[in-house]
C-alpha cells in the first residue's frame, strides 16, 4: 500500500500549485493547495509509532491592552488581527506561512482545517476576525482570536513532546520580540480560561488503543490515570468522542507548573499507555491469533469491496486495519498510509478531493470508492 498522494490523479483531486509565500487567502485557493501536502505528523514516524500517532504542543498567549475574545468587538478583534500578522511576518519561523481569514472560506473548507487538526470547532464557528496561520510542512500553526488572542500549535508524527516544545517555544520568544504580551508575575501568563492560566501550555499525544478497547480495559486502563493532571479527550479535542480507537491525552492545569514538568509528566504517561497497549497486543495474539487474524482480514474484506461506507464504520475498520499492520498480518500496508487514509476519508476531505457539493450518502459512496482505490496493492 503506497502513501495516498501517489494516487491522487486516480480519484480526481483538485490541480495544486507550489505557491507556498506569504499571503492572505480570500477564497478556497490555498485551501485545495494544502490538500495533497500532508503534514509532517502525517508523513513521519519514530519508535513510538505503532501507539502514538502524533504529540502536541499549544500555547495560550494574549495581547495585553486588549480585552479577551469573548468580551471583545469585531474592531478590537481586527485590531489583535493586524498586530499578530504584522509580528508573524516579522518571525523566522512562519517565513513561508499562509494567512487564512476563516470568515472568507466555505463551511466546508472551515471544517477541512478541523480534520486536518489545525483549528479547533470552536474557532471555526466564531469566524469574524479569525486567521489561521499555517506554517511549512503543517508542522506549526497559530489561531488567532479563539478562546485567547492567540494559540499556537506545534504538531510532529509520532511521540516527539520534546522536540514539539522546542519548536514551539522558538515561535513564542520571536513573536514576543513583537507583541506584549499578557503576564502577571503572581499568576504568569493570563489567559481567558483559568485552566490555562500560568504557562498557558497544552501538552496533548494522540494514542491509537485497539487491542486496549477489545479486552475492554479502556475505562480501567484511563482511571488509573490521576484526573487531576490528565485530561482524555476524543478525536477532534474536548467535548468529542473517540473515533477509530484513537484518543488524546493532555494536561489539565498549567498554574503551578513548569513547561518542563508538564513536558515530562505527559511523556511519561505516553510510554505507560504504550507499555499497556502493547502488553495488550501480545496478550490477544497469545490467547487467539487466528480470530484475532480473522478480525484483521475481514476489517480489509469490508474496505476492499464496500460500495457505501459512513465515516465512524471505515475509522473503526482503518483502526483494525492499523492494528493488523503493527501485528504483520498485512506487511505490504503502510503505517503512514493507513494514517493518511483516517484524515482523508473524513468528510470536508472528501468534498474537497472530489470537488463537487455532495450529499451525506453521496459522501459515503465516495469514501467507499476512494477507500477501494487506496487499498490496492
């Protein structure tokens, strides 16, 4: 199985350019640019790949002298807007950003950025004043005006926390050679939440937990964890579900400690979950490889010869399909593919690589058609 964008002109995808310089995006454009150039948490991997899909790093900044976005008018919004595209193109880091305006952008390319993990559905829905700013590679990004003036994102492939944080800090010192802003040196930096007031850090690994979910231990397995540090959320963040057996683990507070302990407490909890689901794998092969096998096969049976597929069922099979993979039931199959294929099977995906308005059920024939496409081997 190659990785999907070798196949693209199979399906009808929309025509790219390799214009990558600084602009502001009016129209679906840069959108359909961003496609096919998945981002780095899609195209790399480590040692900790076969659990943990991608870690995160966000920071909660805002600009003193401006009110909060949710007490603030569209002019002090604008206002914030201009100084952080002024400071973003000043930052060594965001040389060859887009600069998206949501409110220009169709509600499908909105949630397009929601699937791809570069804004959150809150920001999406407020969209007067909102910009994203989306580096090289999707590697670092920064909401401006969501729940704070700003929230930058650092996002790698794979359990690379420290190397997230580094980047990431990087982009906070450059923008503040710019932008003053918020702190009090009795709470640190103020932000519209109190859980984010102090480091305004947000340390989040997105864990892929099948073999975990069959022994039907996810529960148990989560409340070990203590409640008042860790945070389990579903797939697009907090307030969702798990889909496709993946979840994120993130901190909770952030008054009272330092980066470097938030940094090191989320790591930690990464490798236990990794070490239990694991032991799980090995557990299930141990017990019943071949209905374990069976499982694995008839997931692929499904995805290779389905005509109508909704987006939660192919997740749930993909998953399975990822799990066979790790176990080498299906050595031909690549990780990276497979995770490629989770994003790409999602809805504003599907709108946009078949570039037509289409129904609910039009979307599950195509995702079916697309999912067989991607599958031959």
């Amino acid at each position: 199985m190659n990785e999907i964008g070798s196949q693209k002109n199979r399906i009808r995808p929309r025509k790219t350019t390799d214009d990558v310089s600084i602009k502001t995006v009016n129209s679906t454009s840069k959108v359909n640019d961003l496609l096919w150039n998945f981002g780095s948490w899609l195209t790399e991997e480590d040692q900790f790949s076969d659990i943990v899909i991608s870690s995160r790093i966000r920071l909660a900044r805002n600009i003193k002298g401006h009110p909060f976005p949710n007490q603030a008018s569209t002019g002090d919004l604008n206002q914030v807007l201009k100084k952080v595209k002024y400071a973003c193109e000043k930052c060594h880091s965001f040389k060859k950003a887009n600069f998206i305006e949501i409110e220009k952008l169709s509600e499908w390319d909105c949630k397009y950025f929601v699937e791809r993990r570069l804004a959150s559905p809150q920001f999406i829905e407020r969209k007067v004043a909102s910009l994203l700013v989306v580096g090289p590679q999707e590697s670092l990004s920064i909401m401006v005006n969501e729940e704070d003036h700003l929230r930058m994102q650092c996002i790698e492939g794979g359990l690379k926390i420290s190397q997230a944080w580094k980047k990431i800090r990087t982009v906070d010192d450059e923008l503040e050679e710019n932008l003053n802003f918020s702190y009090s040196r009795k709470f640190g930096y103020l932000t519209a939440c109190p859980t984010n007031l102090g480091t305004g850090l947000r340390v989040s690994v997105f864990v892929h937990l099948p073999a975990l979910s069959m022994q039907d231990k996810i529960n148990s397995v989560m409340e070990t964890l203590p409640t008042s540090e860790i945070a389990v959320r579903g797939f697009y963040g907090e307030g969702t579900e798990s889909i496709g057996n993946i979840f994120q683990i993130s901190n909770q507070l952030t008054l009272g400690r330092t980066e470097e302990s938030v940094v090191e407490r989320i790591t930690a909890t990464a490798k236990k979950l990794i070490e239990i689901e694991r032991k799980a794998r090995y557990e299930l092969l141990e017990k019943d490889s071949i209905k374990l096998e069976d499982i694995v096969f008839r997931a692929l049976g499904i995805l290779k010869n389905a005509r109508i597929i909704s987006s939660l069922e192919s997740m749930d099979l993909l998953s399975t399909l990822r799990l066979g993979r790790e176990l080498e039931f299906l050595k031909d199959f690549s990780r990276l593919a497979i995770n490629q294929l989770m994003v790409l099977v999602q809805p504003a995906h599907l709108q946009k690589i078949y570039d037509e308005d289409l129904s609910a059920q039009e979307r599950d024939i195509v995702r079916a058609e697309f999912i067989r496409e991607n599958l031959r081997i």
